[in-house]
C-alpha cells in the first residue's frame, strides 16, 4: 500500500515507528472508523476519544502487567518537565533525594532536582560514562525521598541490565529510550517515566506511571498543572491531552502485542544489537563506546579510527539508504538507535555495509 521508498531510519528520536501503525493512521486520518471526523478533529471529552485513552491505558495495564495501586498518566513537557516534576513532587523538604548519573539526561535530572532541594550523587560514571555502576557501586541513602537513575543512556550508548536495589526508598526512573524494550517489573518503581517519541509514539506524549503513595508527598502550593494528583483525578484530561499521539501509542501497542509482547520484542531487540555488537568486535576497526557489560541495546554507540573517517562513513551511510548513524556531538563516532520498530533488516543492511566500508578503508 505504501508506494514511497523508506529508507532504514536510525534516528535516537523521534524514531521510526512500525510501518503498519503509520499504513494505518494514513488509512483513519480523514475518518476514524464509525466516527465520521479525524483523530486530529475530535474533542478529548468525546466518547470515541475515551475508547483511544481507555484502550490505550488498558493495553499499557496488560502488556506491561501494571498492579493495581498504579496510575497511567498520558501528560505533555517530554522527559525534561519530569525532571523538575519529580523533585517538586516527591522531594519533601528536609530530606535529599539520591541521583544516579550515567549520562547527559542524568545530569539535566540533577540539576532540576537541585533547583528544588538537596541531591546526594549515589553514583557518577562521568566523564566519559562508558558504563552504568554497579549495585555495589551505589552509595544510597537509607533516609533519601527516592532514589532517580536513568535506564538507557541514550547518548553514550549504555544501558542497566539490572534493576537498582533501593530497599524500602521509592525507585524513580527514567525509561525514555527503552520503555517497553523488553519486560518491565513495575512493582520495583515508585514512579516510571518516558518520554514517548522513542519506543512508544511520536513527540508530544510522555507516559508516567506512578504508585499511588507517591501522590500525597505533594506540596498543596505546587501550580495546578504540576501535581501528578490532579492529573491522577482528572485521568490525564485536566487540559486537552495531546489526542493524536495517545492514538498513536494505541496503535503501536496493539502492533506490541501482535509481536509477541514484550519478552518477544525483547528477543528480537537483542538479535539485532548482538548482530552489530558482533561486527564491532570482530575488527579493531570499530571501537565500541561502551563497556560490554553496559552496553545498550537501543542505541549502539561506536568510533571509526578517525573522525574524517566517520565523517565518511555516515556521508556514504545516508547515500546508502541509512540515515541518522552520526553519533552526537558529545560522543562523537556513529550512533545507531535501533528501537523496537526497527527492522532486522536494517541491521542487516548495515552491519554489510560496515563489513564493505572497513573493506575499502581499513
Ligand atoms: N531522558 C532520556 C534518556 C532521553 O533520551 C531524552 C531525550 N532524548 C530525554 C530524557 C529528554 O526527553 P524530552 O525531549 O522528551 O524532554
């Protein structure tokens, strides 16, 4: 049905996102089915738009095993206005919160935290965050208000293959670039966070989920639109929510679903970093960014001898059809963001490509 040519899209994100869930919004644009009016037109306190947000959640609820005593929140401001909502929230004064830092997204978290009140670094892998400590690492607080990590580093390349013992503080997370990667154990977290437009949708959604306790910590001055309360009350509706991308995330959680669910894709996401990981190490050519243990299997970070090279590479990468393989400024090298939607071939393609550019310039 598509007629145009997709070339394989390793954006960090926004990111591809599954073929069929595109063939579809394509299809329901002008009228969702029985309803006569686009998704883009509807009113978010319609009874077609409450079947979307309740599907959606419910499909969260199911593929991810959500308990009971959690609250699905569909809200607006990315990652980066959970950075401040979390502390302002959950910090209750007189008490620090511990911060895990392993990267750049970490370190925007802490310092929002500290706008707020006081942090505690219970571990930094800095400067060159070429991997996440480990649990013996950790210098964690037993009287913290909660403990906050970020799961995969999305600009290095590193991701925890462990969920951090916290003990009885509240486990905060950011999951922007692997939510919904593999199986998530909810109950370990006090709040879970992501930004949408890796894994879960296009820009302009963030999903928090967030255990019922958590929601008492907040300060009654705290402007409306910031408390998770009111957006508890309200199921994500206190204002217009952002329709077109909660629709979305049906879509692409229903084509989760047809994959398998979340063991599945987490089967199939790890075929295809090893698949590249096993290229890089086969040849001194390609130099991994992270350390074995840490290494992520949404984002696969790697350098070239020289950086004309890789200038090179990522030139005659897009010419080829690969597109969005140059690392970011602060790692420098290549980047190749492989998310659920991304399809084995891709990999394919570009693991032969690597293969016949070492040929011809190693
Ligand atoms: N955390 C992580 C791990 C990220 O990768 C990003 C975005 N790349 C952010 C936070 C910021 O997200 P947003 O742009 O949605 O604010």
């Amino acid at each position: 049905m598509t007629t145009m040519t997709r070339i394989f899209n390793f954006s960090a994100g926004p990111a591809v996102l599954p073929l069929e869930v595109l063939e579809q919004a394509q299809r329901d644009l002008l009228s969702l089915p029985g309803v006569g009016m686009s998704i883009l037109e509807i009113s978010h306190r319609s009874k077609p738009f409450d079947e979307v947000i309740e599907g959606c959640e419910a499909d969260l609820r199911a593929l991810a095993g959500i308990p009971d005593g959690y609250h699905v929140l569909f809200l607006q401001g990315g990652a980066s206005l959970q950075f401040s909502m979390v502390p302002m929230n959950l910090l209750t004064p007189g008490q620090t919160a511990d911060y895990i830092v392993t990267g750049a997204w970490s370190q925007k978290a802490v310092k929002e935290a500290k706008r707020v009140g006081g942090v505690k670094i219970a571990a930094t892998t800095e400067p060159k965050f070429t991997r996440v400590p480990a649990q013996r690492e950790l210098t964690l607080d037993p009287n913290a208000a909660y403990v906050h990590y970020t799961t995969n580093n999305t600009i290095f390349g590193t991701e925890f293959h462990y969920v951090p013992d916290a003990g009885p503080v509240p486990l905060v997370a950011d999951t922007s670039s692997d939510m919904f990667s593999g199986p998530i154990d909810v109950s370990k977290f006090a709040l879970i966070y992501a930004g949408a437009q890796k894994n879960l949708a296009p820009a302009g959604l963030t999903l928090v989920i967030v255990r019922d306790d958590m929601l008492a910590r907040t300060p009654s001055t705290l402007p409306t639109m910031l408390q998770y309360g009111v957006h508890v009350e309200n199921k994500s509706m206190y204002n217009t929510p952002p329709v077109f991308a909660i629709y979305i995330m049906r879509l692409v959680l229903a084509w989760l679903v047809k994959q398998g669910g979340l063991a599945a894709i987490e089967a199939q996401n790890a075929r295809k970093a090893d698949k590249i990981y096993a290229e890089i190490d086969r040849t001194e050519f390609y130099r991994g960014h992270a350390e074995k243990d840490s290494r992520s299997r949404m984002n696969v970070t790697f350098r070239l001898p020289t950086e004309e090279l890789e200038k090179k590479f990522a030139n005659e990468a897009t010419a080829a059809g690969l597109d969005g393989l140059k690392g970011h400024r602060s790692v420098g090298g290549m980047r190749a963001s492989i998310y659920n939607a991304f399809p084995e071939a891709g990999v394919d393609a570009l693991t032969q490509f690597m293969r016949e550019f070492e040929r011809k310039n190693g």
